[in-house]
C-alpha cells in the first residue's frame, strides 16, 4: 500500500469520523442529508459484501467493517435516534434517480458477469454521484456551516488522494481499473463544481443552526418581486403599519 491510498482512507476515515462525533456531540443532524448516508452504506454493502470470503489483509478487513459499521450507525442516528432533527423538507432528492441508472449500468457494464463483480461495479458508479443530495440540501438550505466545510474537504481530499493512487500504481505497477478511474473522475468533477460554487456560498461559520439561516442565499436568492423599491424596503425596516386607520407616527404628542 502506497502513501496516497494510506493517506487517503485516512482523509475517508476523519470525515465519517467527524460527521459521527457531530452528531454525537450536538444530538443534531441538521445540514445533513439523510439520504446521502443511505446511498453511503449501499454502496459500502455492494462494496464490502464479500468481507468474509475474500480476506487480503487485517487492515483490508478492519477498513471494511468500520465503513460498514460507522455509516450504519450514522443512518440509526439520522433516522430514529435523532429523527426530529432530520430536516426532510430540505432533503428531497430522489436518490432512485441515481440508484436505478447506476444499477442498469453496472449490469451491462462490468469487467466480469458475475454477482460480485456486478456489485462492485454498482458501488464504484454509486459513489461518483451520492454526494448529490447532500450538496442540493445545501442548495435548498441556501447556507454552509463551518462543519459541514470540514467534512465535505476530508472528502474531497480522499478523492483527490486516490487519484494520486490511480496515477502511482499505473506509473508503478502498470495498473489500472477503466471503471474506477472514470467513476473517480466523475465525482472529482462533482466535488471541484462543488468547491466553485462554495466560493459563492453564504457561510455561517459559528453555528450549524439552520433556523438563523437567511433567505438571502446562494443559487436559490429569488429575484425581487415586481413592484418592489427602496420605499418599500424603508417602509419595511422601519417597520411601518400601513394598514387603515393605522397611526403612522405623525401626530404630535400630548404635552
């Protein structure tokens, strides 16, 4: 095993690890996407299935069952421990969206027709797009806590770490998986358009309470309603009532 796959699963490692530890911590999981997580831990079980027939090494098996585990626990959390602070109005991205073509593709598109091959290839289509949701839940939030900066970068280094893995072994061992270096491409394209756009992004760097958000947010700010003005806006910060009848603050006082 090389530096960049070491360093990598570690980057993998820290994310999932941060992301469990919030949760733990905060008794929270808003900002969160729920079904990504979901989308995570099928693809770990199409991944990871054989871990009892096929052993290549203890830290190969041990790898394998914390990513099992630790996404398993996450959803348990997510969806029963703290349910109530699962925001589904937010997090409505049809994952069948993704799961249905990859699992098309990964049917007529593998190295080998076999069940474990075809699971493999599933999971390697599957997690060039499940970070999706949870990028259009930060979308539909229209804010990024500083929490969710940090998971989201250990991912995105674990990719580019293993891109780095890729580009080793083949100037190494001539090793190469088309299958994996396109799917590996796809999602470091996902995770670069993601860190563009993040540039763009309101931050709120103090709190992951997603009830202070604004509505004043990146990609979904709403265009202003015809017939507003800056009459209109002082009128409305200065609080005015215009309703009939209604005392405007003109008349003078009693003495």
């Amino acid at each position: 095993m090389n530096i960049f796959r070491a360093l990598g699963d570690g980057s993998h490692s820290i994310a999932i690890g941060f992301l469990l530890s919030f949760i733990l911590y905060s008794k929270s999981c808003k900002g969160y996407s729920g079904k990504t997580q979901i989308l995570y831990l099928i693809l770990f079980i199409s991944r990871y299935i054989d871990l009892f027939i096929n052993f290549i090494s203890i830290y190969n098996s041990v790898m394998k069952c914390f990513f099992i585990l630790s996404k398993a626990v996450i959803v348990y959390l997510m969806y029963w421990q703290f349910k109530d602070t699962r925001q589904k109005e937010h997090d409505t991205f049809r994952i069948e969206i993704l799961l249905i073509p990859c699992g098309i593709l990964a049917y007529f598109v593998n190295h080998e027709f076999s069940v474990m091959e075809v699971l493999w290839t599933f999971s390697i289509y599957l997690e060039s797009v499940c970070i999706i949701p949870q990028l259009y839940m930060i979308k539909q939030i229209g804010i990024i806590s500083s929490d969710q900066i940090i998971y989201l970068s250990f991912l995105g280094a674990y990719r580019a770490l293993y891109i780095f893995n890729w580009i080793y072994r083949y100037e190494t061992e001539y090793f190469y998986d088309v299958l994996a270096d396109v799917g590996g491409f796809i999602q470091t394209t996902i995770y670069v358009f993601a860190l563009i756009v993040f540039c763009f992004v309101k931050k709120d760097l103090t709190t992951n309470n997603v009830d202070d958000y604004d509505d004043d947010c990146w990609l979904i700010k709403e265009k202003e309603e015809k017939g507003s003005s800056s009459l209109t806006k002082v009128i409305h910060n200065l609080n005015i009532n215009l309703e009939p009848g209604a005392d405007l603050g003109f008349t003078k006082s009693k003495k």
